[in-house]
C-alpha cells in the first residue's frame, strides 16, 4: 500500500483510539439510510491484446460514476458508530460503451460530533468487493448475434476507505447526509481497477435515546 494511503488510516485510526479512550460507551441506538453517489475516477494504464496476443491499443478506465447504496450504525456513548455499509458504482466510458462497476462493502467505524444541527464525523471502513469490467472494441448492434472484440474481466479484492462527511439534523428522526471516500485496495492489484474520490448524498434515519 501506498504509504501515504498508510498516514492517512492511521490518522483515522489514532482519532477512533482517542474517542473509545474517553469512555462512556453505552449504546444508544441506531441509524441507517440510502445514499446515491459520484465522482471521478481512473485507473493506471493497461494494454489491449488479440487472442494470438498482438498489441491492439492502450486504454484506461475514466471518467465519472453513478452508483446507490446504503449503510447501518449502532451508536456507542457520544461519539463512537459501528456498522457496515455496501455500494455499487458503475462507469460507462468510451464512445463503445465499455462499462466498469465495483461492488464494495465492509465493517464500518466512525466518530461523530454533535455541533446543534450539524454532525460532522470522520471515519473508515475494512472490507472487500469485486470489479467487473467490460470492454468494448466495436460499438454492439441491436441484435443477436454474437460480437467480436469483447473483453470481460471479473476479480475480487480487499480494501480500506477513509471517510469524512457532515449529516444535518433535519429531525430527530431524519438526517439530510454528505460524505466522501476514497477506496483503496490494498490486495490483488489490478491496472484496470478505478480509484478516485466518491461523493454521497442521503437520507439517514435514526432512533436514539437521549
């Protein structure tokens, strides 16, 4: 793994540390809720080849995604969530119609902060996913048959993302929500598989005790 990816989990890390130090852990209740994201995103550079493995050309994945998904917290004390969450993004590019999507979830910690209306919080997630990419030399014709010059690629990965974001009490029960992430893989590396940052808006619904 990169080594600044490594500073910045460990940033994230040390905060979740110092907020489970404070004490006071008694669960409070929970929140959940549907997000819709975006971004931009692009992978390293990756050479297309025939069956016979003659050179064809040199592509990457870029451009932006569009994806829903959705999380659940458990609340500890003031400060501490622990839950999960699971999104898809998906990425058509190219004037062929290539399309790339990676599915990602995992386990879920985040610190939160209650400033009035605004809950600001900073978090990570441990998890795994899967990417699939398909990859489009001719542009597909409405039919059939079967077409030439197609690529499928399908594999599973490990991976860490930091998060940070701010919810806004719209309610006791309802939260307007924005966040951002950044997915690192840290297992299987691939060149074709997109990284970038990923910015969320939702709804998140609670039931807490005071």
């Amino acid at each position: 793994m990169n080594k600044k990816y490594v500073i910045v989990v460990f940033f994230l890390i040390s905060i979740l540390s110092s907020v489970l130090a404070q004490g006071g852990l008694k669960y409070r209740g929970f929140s959940g809720g549907m997000m819709i994201h975006t971004g931009y995103l692009k992978s390293n550079s990756f050479d297309l080849q025939t069956i016979q493995g003659n050179y064809i050309t040199t592509s990457n994945v870029e451009g932006i995604p569009f994806g829903i998904g959705g999380s659940a917290r458990l609340h500890f004390g003031k400060h501490l969530r622990v839950g999960g969450e699971g999104y898809v993004s998906n990425l058509r590019y190219g004037i062929q119609g290539t399309t790339a999507s990676v599915s990602w979830g995992g386990v879920l910690a985040d610190c939160v902060w209650e400033l009035g209306r605004l809950w600001p919080f900073v978090g990570v997630v441990a998890g795994g996913g899967a990417m699939e990419h398909i990859i489009l030399q001719d542009v597909p014709a409405d039919d059939f048959v079967v077409e030439n010059n197609v690529s499928y690629r399908e594999y599973t990965f490990m991976a860490l993302s930091p998060i940070v974001g701010v919810e806004y009490a719209l309610s006791e029960k309802m939260h307007l929500t924005f966040k951002m992430d950044y997915v690192i893989k840290i297992s299987n590396p691939q060149a074709d598989f997109p990284s970038g940052p990923r910015f969320f808006l939702g709804f998140m619904f609670y039931r807490l005790d005071d």
